[in-house]
C-alpha cells in the first residue's frame, strides 16, 4: 500500500535507511567507475549535493570510497542552523562538515584523506542539465583543484550519477507523491481564480500560496504563467523582471501555467490550461492533439522501453496533424531534464521567419536510455497551430506494470 500524506499531515521526511541506501547506490556506482573519491559541486539547478547530504549547505560534498563524506560550506550559518536541527532530533546525514568551499579547501581535504593521487570522480564538470550546457563547477574552483592536485586522475561521471539518481526508492516516491499533490492543488486554485477581469499577478500569488503553505519551494523559474489567444509565451510573465503593468484576463483568453512545487528535493510539474469561452477553434484543436500525444507517451511509457521509442509515439500525433511544438513532450524529473524529448521545432513554425537561424530543435537527449521502474517523468505534450498553443501535463511514475499518473486536473485543457 502507498504510504499517503495531506497537507494537513506532519510534513514527510526521509529516514536514514534512505541514507545508507543512496550511499551504498554511490559506491557501488564508484566502484564501477574505478574511482576512489567523489566530488559533488554545490551549483546547479538540481542541487545534487543534496541527494547526499539530505541539506542545503550551499557547499562542496567530498565522498571517499572508503571513508565517510566531508561536506564544506560557505557560510558558518550553515553550521549554527545545523545546531538547531539537532535540538529537534534531526540528525544529519554527513557528520563531518567545514566552513570553506574554495578550491584550496577541496584540496586539502582530499589531501587529508590521502587521495592526492587517486583517480577521482566528479560531477558537474560536464553537465548537459538545463541551463547548464557545459557544466557548473566554478572556474575558479576547479582550475585551483586541478593545479592543487597535478597528480590525481579525474574523470566527469555527471551522465552516470544522475541516472543513478533517476531511479526513486518508495521513500523517495513519498515526497513525489506529496509534491505532486501540492501541485494538484495549485491547480486546482488556478482554476478556481481565472475569470474575465482577474489580474495575471492575483492567479500568481494564489499558484505560490499553496506551495509555500504546504513547506514547499519553486525553482528557478518560479512559475510560468501567461495569457491571451495569440501568445506563445514560455517563461515567467513579463513584469516578473521587466516591471511594467500585468495583464487583465479577457473573454476568449488561454490561460496557462508551469508550476514547479519543489520539496525536499522532489520537484514535480504540472501544464495547467484554462480556456475562456468563447471557444477558439484552433485553441480546440491544439488541445486535442497534444491530448493524443499524451495518451500515445502514457501507453508507451513502460519498464524495458528505450526512451527515444517514448518521444518518438508522443510526437507523432503532432507530426500527423501538421503541428509544432516549443518545449519538449516529455523530460525525466529529478533529475530535472537528464533525458528529454525533441526541445521543439521552432524551425518548423509558419509565420516565424524571424526564428530561423536564431532557435533550433536539440533533438533527442538520452534517448538510448532504458525505462526502469521508480523513475519519474514530466509528460508534457504541447501543440502549436500558427500562434495557437496548448500545453497539458503533469508527473508520472513509471511501475512494474505500466504508470502511475500523479496528476489528473492538467492532463486536458480546462473549458470556462
């Protein structure tokens, strides 16, 4: 039975069972890798130090083979916040944990452990995640590892470490559940808000009200939110950072949002589309083609699938309509995007001449990756008719059997 939690509930946590389990998946993922020691940077959307350390330390994670981690932070808050979690009865994951997170401090740590000369694991050297094509260690940091360890062997397994990551225990599962269900919610106030005359910015704060009620964060970027018939839009609204007036909802209006409740380093996504009447024909339209590719990836999803085979049954009811797409039909979810579906066909849009040459497709990333149960994934499916566009979806779970669908409120366009 699937351990349930409301947002009435005492907030869930991991246990350390779940430590021992992610640390024994480490090693074993070293060993195989013939590396001694591994080194986890603190940047990046993901924050994968986490999946470690179960905290934020904003740090640099070392985790020796054969030896217990060494985690270093920026900030001694970090160390006095830690105090306070131990007051509660929380205890940490990494016992040992420093001030100092420059790559003189690597360094020496790994000098400590005697490890000057050992072939070392790292990852985020060449991370392909998003909004980090070429990875993101600092510079600074790691030329001054490099130069302070002239005689260590190191080798990038940022690909292997997050497939690893990919594949969610049932505890882990637990805190998708929850966030998924946060989602849900979100949803749900979105829907109950949006009407002629509603201000884009009231739907905003009612979408980030349940998250943060629920002891929930959103990543960067927030939460996407746009409107009209005509808008193609992707990102956060314009005044988020422009400033300037926010729009006015009016009668015939899409109104759509990408939410990201992330807890506990469990980030689950929810398309959520609103359509005002009067209808739009092509708004129709878009909305039932991206529904067929949605049920062709749910079909498809399954334990022992290629991935590619997945993209390929999701875009092919977009291909057989004669539509585009923005953004990809399907991306893998914590890790956010180490696999991803065909990151649109820009290319392929009538009345975007402007774009050729400026916007181009990535194709497939990690296609040839084998489906397992406990991964997880956004599907996503949107559709593009001329400057119409529809974008449903939410997170499921792949099963031994098939799916768990974690979301039921935006996998269709609502009709107001």
């Amino acid at each position: 039975m699937k351990e349930e939690c409301t947002m009435r509930d005492a907030l869930p946590m991991l246990s350390l069972k779940e430590r021992e389990r992610r640390w024994r998946r480490t090693r074993e993922l070293m060993k195989s890798k013939e590396v001694e020691c591994l080194i986890v940077p603190p940047k990046g959307r993901e924050e994968l130090i986490g999946y470690l350390s179960n905290e934020l330390s904003e740090g640099v994670l070392i985790f020796p083979l054969k030896s217990d981690p060494i985690q270093l932070t920026w900030s001694g808050s970090r160390l006095i916040r830690r105090l306070v979690a131990e007051q509660r009865g929380i205890k940490p994951w990494v016992q040992d944990i420093r001030q100092g997170t420059n790559g003189p401090d690597v360094v020496k740590v790994i000098k400590e452990k005697g490890l000057e000369r050992a072939r070392i694991g790292v990852v985020g050297v060449d991370s392909w995640a998003p909004n980090d094509p070429e990875g993101y260690m600092p510079y600074k940091t790691w030329n001054a590892i490099l130069k302070g360890l002239p005689e260590a062997n190191f080798i990038d397994i940022s690909e292997a470490f997050g497939e690893m990551v990919l594949v969610k225990s049932e505890e882990e599962l637990m805190l998708m559940r929850y966030s998924a269900r946060i989602g849900e919610e979100a949803c749900q106030s979105m829907l109950d808000m949006v009407k002629p005359g509603v201000k884009e910015r009231d739907v905003y704060a009612a979408i980030m009200s349940v998250i943060y009620k629920a002891g929930a964060v959103s990543p960067d970027p927030f939460l996407i939110l746009y409107s009209g018939v005509e808008n193609l839009s992707w990102g956060c609204p314009l005044w988020h950072y422009q400033g300037g007036p926010d729009r006015t909802f009016q009668p015939g209006d899409l109104v759509f949002a990408e939410i990201f409740p992330r807890y506990a380093g469990m980030e689950s996504q929810q398309q959520m589309s609103v359509h005002l009447q009067p209808l739009n024909p092509a708004l129709m339209e878009c909305a039932k083609i991206a529904k067929r590719s949605y049920e062709a990836g749910i079909k498809a999803l399954r334990p022992g699938t290629v991935f590619g085979k997945v993209c390929e049954a999701m875009d092919a009811p977009l291909r057989e309509a004669g539509c585009w797409h923005l953004t990809p039909l399907i991306h893998s979810m914590s890790p956010l995007g180490w696999v991803s579906a065909i990151h649109g066909r820009i290319e392929e849009a009538p009345g975007m001449e402007w774009a050729r040459g400026k916007a181009h497709s990535v194709g497939v990333r990690g296609g040839d990756l084998v489906i397992k149960a406990g991964m997880i994934f956004e599907m996503e499916p949107n559709a593009c008719i001329g400057k119409h566009r529809v974008n449903i979806g939410g997170t499921v779970v792949v099963t031994e059997n098939g799916v768990e669908e974690l979301n039921q409120l935006p996998m269709e366009m609502r009709i107001k």
